[in-house]
C-alpha cells in the first residue's frame, strides 16, 4: 500500500512540473517576451513620467522658495549675475 501511494505521490509531482515546464515555453515564445518587453516598458515610460512631474513639482518649490516667479525678481537676479 505504501508503494502505490508514493507512486501516486510521484506521477502527481510528475505531471505538475510537466505543466508548469510546458507554461513556462509558452510564454517564452516570441509573443510572451513581447508581452513582458511591453509591460517593462510600460513600467519604465510610467516611472519617467512621474519623476519628470515630481521634478517640475519641486522646482516650482524652490522658486517659489527664493523667490525666483515674479518677473521683477527674475530681471533683478539677471542684472545680479552680469555685474
């Protein structure tokens, strides 16, 4: 008894990582590497984006900051820099 169910035991183990390889060439065929070179992609151009947003966000910030948005103070740090 005990041999037909470590048998059983391995034909389950056998046939699960029969599918799971057979899973893993499907998706590694040329349509899934698009796949996951597309999701990356996509990953990356969201990232990109929100750091560009974040980076326009703070350099508001800062201008603010020193007070670098009005005109009058942006003519007046020009004049500063050529003297």
């Amino acid at each position: 008894m005990k041999r037909v169910f470590w048998m059983s035991i391995g034909v389950a183990i056998g046939v699960i990582a029969v599918r799971r390889v057979s899973e893993t060439k499907t998706n590694l065929k040329q349509a899934g590497i698009n796949r996951a070179v597309d999701t990356a992609a996509d990953a990356v151009q969201s990232f990109a984006e929100a750091l560009r947003e974040g980076m326009s966000q703070r350099e508001g910030d800062l201008r603010a900051a020193l007070g670098l948005d009005t005109p009058d103070s942006a003519v007046d740090t020009m004049r500063t820099v050529r003297r």
